[in-house]
C-alpha cells in the first residue's frame, strides 16, 4: 500500500481547502456531459473535465460527483492517490494514471 502517495495526495488536498476556504467549491456555470467525459467550468474560470476508463459504463451523476471531487481537491491529480490509497486497501485495482490536466 503506498501511505507516501496517500499522504501526499491528501495533504495537497487539505492545503488547498485551507487556502481558499472562504468559496470551498465554486457555483456551476456551465456541465457538459459528452461521453466519455464530464466537462464542469466554474464561476471563478476554471474547468475541470475527468474521463471515463476504458470498461466503465459512463454516468452523468458519476462524472459529475468526481468532478466536483476533483475541484474540491485542488484541481489536479492528487485527489487518484487519495482514491488509490483506498482502493489498495481493498485489493482493489488502481485508477490509470491521468494522461493530461485540465484544471484552471
């Protein structure tokens, strides 16, 4: 199990929760849902867009709670190794690694 990646990832999650806890998850202004992928802009100007793994049945509710997960967390790819982290602990295969970011 790798505690490093868990820490590391959750750590930069909880750095950017602290920073910016006056607006914790900014309003909506434009969802596309265009599958395989979930496509959030937000109010302050970012987007943040997660993809469906090869062998996953796409679902606009999934997309778009991992979405608001992946803002939540800082935007990048720390919040895998906090998902990994968890999966590991159940034997669970990892998430693939993210091939790009599309945070602000």
């Amino acid at each position: 199990m790798d505690h490093e990646g868990f820490h590391n990832g959750w750590n930069a999650a909880l750095r950017h929760m602290r920073q910016h806890s006056d607006t914790l998850l900014p309003e909506i202004e434009r969802l596309i849902f265009n599958d395989p992928a979930t496509i959030v802009y937000w109010s302050d100007g970012t987007k943040t867009v997660v993809k469906c793994q090869q062998g996953d049945t796409f679902s606009a509710e999934t997309g778009l709670m991992a979405a608001m997960l992946k803002r939540f967390m800082g935007n990048d790819n720390s919040y895998n190794k906090v998902i990994n982290y968890w999966l590991a602990t159940t034997h669970q295969p990892a998430l693939p690694k993210a091939t790009e970011d599309h945070g602000s």
